[in-house]
C-alpha cells in the first residue's frame, strides 16, 4: 500500500520523502489550473514540469501519448517518479501514462482538489476515456505515496470544493457510520478529510483489484457515470461530484425500495447530498438516453446493471443485480 502523508507543510514533505526514497529523478504532471495555483507551493524543488490543458477531455489517448513524448524529451527512465499534482483528471492520466511508460514506473499523487484528496486520488485506479466513456480505459496501479494538503484547497473553486461532498458523503454512507455523523455534526474539516480517505485506503487494501467489498465505493456511480457520459457526449460536460450526487439519488430510491434502509435513513442522506451540494436535477427526463451507458457500464455482469447500494447508514451492499428490463419498468412505475 502507498504511504499517506497528511501534511500542511507541502513542499518540506515532499522533500523529505524524495530525500528518504533517494528519488534523485523527478518530474511533475499538472494541467493549466494547477500549474498556476498549486506547482508554486513546490515551486523551490526545482522539478521539471509537464503541463496539460485542465478538464475531463484531457483523459485521452493523444493527451497520452504527448505526455510519453515529452517524458522522452525529458530522458526519463524507469527509476524516474512521476508526482501528479492536480485533481482527479490529473491522477487519473498521470498513474495511467506511469503505469505503461517504459512497462511502469513510480508515481506520487498529490491530489490538489477536495474530491482528489478523499477519493480520486487514493486507490491505484488509473484510467482514460474513450468514446465518452468514462474511464474505460485504464489499468490497477498503487502509487508509491499519496500526499494530501489542505493548503491547496485555498486555490480550489468553489464549484470543485462542493461537488467533492458527494465522495465524502458515499463514502461515509456504505462504510462509515461515525464519518457520516461526523458530516451531520459540521466537524472539522480535516478530521473529516483524515477518516474519508483513511477509509478509502482500508478497502483498498481489503480488494485491491475492486472484486468484493471494494465495490462498495461504487454506490451513486452506475448512474452518475451514465449521467456524466450523456453530458460529455454533447460536450456540456459537467462536475463528477454532481453527477455522483444525481446517480445517489436515484440509488437511494432502489434501496429504499428493496428495504435495504429505512424511510429515516434515505432521508439522513438526501438531506446531507442537499446542505452539501444543493439539488442536483438534469431539468429533463433522460432516462432513455443514460440506458445505453448504463448498458456498456464496465461492472455490469451477464447484461445484468450492477449496483452498490447502503444497507443502513455506515454499511452496504455491492453486486446487487437488475436487468435492464427491471429499470425500465422501476422508472415507468415512479420507483427511480
């Protein structure tokens, strides 16, 4: 499992564990956001920088390959670390090009973003896009260190800073019943931060390879991808901790139907997804055009829509099973 360093002093750390690690060959990966805001609170190592264009469209095969070029350029080899400096775009297409450049090398996330810190950029999955669908491509590959920093969120807009409560609010819903009171209770935001991703590196290391009780992390994103892939499509493309929220909600109606949790329980939780994030509605019925994301979700089994859903606050359910045909038939009886 990678270290996770919680740090407020960002660039002594950094220095430190390169210093411990005897990495004496480092280059940076940030986009154009975190190139500006962030790289200055490292600025003092000296490091190489590649830069690319912030946003989802970066997670690209031609994003990839420019990024191999430039590593080329730069002469790097397989002792080589590459530290991701960004959000989960960045995380994402970093771990990925160190994961096949040169058959793997080491990688550092230092996730810049609320979402980056307690999800996206802890796990080791890597991943592109591809035909608007999201992260299809992509392969399992732990960091060597994860360093999180609240010093970066004084740079995050507040768009970001709000669409990450869904991660933290998932998260604390199907595994972490004092996290999910800690959020009601408006606790410390570090505190809050600490557990969430303390959480998430538990189950990482339980399922690494997202087999079992990993999956619980999915619950809101059977929906939430489709609903983030339709908007990608027609190049309106939208926050992911929206569209997480949009794909809970409609999760939450399935295990409410199914007697997973109580009417008092979906209630705790919707009222959380609305303080954090406010209401999050698409304005039109898309239910028939999410079906064939839905359809092509990379979890689904034996044409069967696999879900991860709560089972009381703090625990859940993965691997529960519905057909197309049953979602169909839920939405025209008003159940999702």
């Amino acid at each position: 499992m990678p270290e996770l360093v919680f740090t407020k002093t960002i660039s002594e750390s950094l220095r430190q564990y390169c210093a411990l690690s005897k990495i004496t060959n480092a280059i940076v990966l940030c986009d154009t956001n975190t190139q500006r805001c962030c790289l200055p609170l490292i600025a003092e190592l000296n490091l190489p920088v590649i830069e690319c264009e912030a946003g989802e469209n970066s997670k690209s095969f031609e994003e990839v390959i420019r990024i191999i070029d430039k590593l080329i350029d730069l002469k790097a080899d397989r002792q080589t670390v590459l530290i991701n400096l960004g959000g989960g775009m960045v995380t994402d297409l970093g771990g990925f090009v160190a994961s096949i450049y040169k058959r793997g090398i080491p990688f550092i996330n230092i996730p810049t973003s609320l979402l980056g810190m307690v999800d996206a950029g802890i796990g080791g999955k890597t991943g592109i896009d591809y035909l608007n669908y999201k992260n299809i491509v992509g392969v399992f590959k732990q960091a060597n260190a994860i360093f999180i920093s609240t010093e970066f969120l004084k740079t995050l807009p507040e768009e970001d800073y709000k669409s990450a409560w869904s991660e933290i609010i998932k998260t604390a819903a199907v595994a972490n019943e004092s996290l999910f009171e800690l959020i009601e209770s408006d606790g410390n935001l570090d505190e809050i931060i600490k557990q969430c991703a303390l959480t998430k590196s538990e189950l990482v290391e339980r399922d690494f390879m997202d087999q079992n009780v990993r999956q619980l992390l999915n619950f809101g994103h059977t929906f939430g991808h489709a609903y983030e892939s339709y908007f990608l499509e027609i190049d309106k493309p939208i926050k992911h901790g929206f569209a997480v929220a949009y794909g809970m909600r409609i999760e939450l109606k399935i295990a409410l139907f199914i007697n997973n949790i109580s009417a008092n329980e979906f209630e705790r939780i919707n009222k959380l997804l609305n303080e954090k994030l406010g209401v999050v509605e698409d304005g039109n019925d898309l239910f028939n055009l999410y079906l064939k994301y839905i359809a092509s979700d990379k979890k689904n089994v034996d044409s069967n829509v696999i879900f991860s859903l709560p089972k009381s606050i703090g625990k859940g359910q993965y691997q529960y099973k519905v057909s197309i045909e049953q979602l169909k038939k839920w939405k025209i009886e008003g159940i999702i």
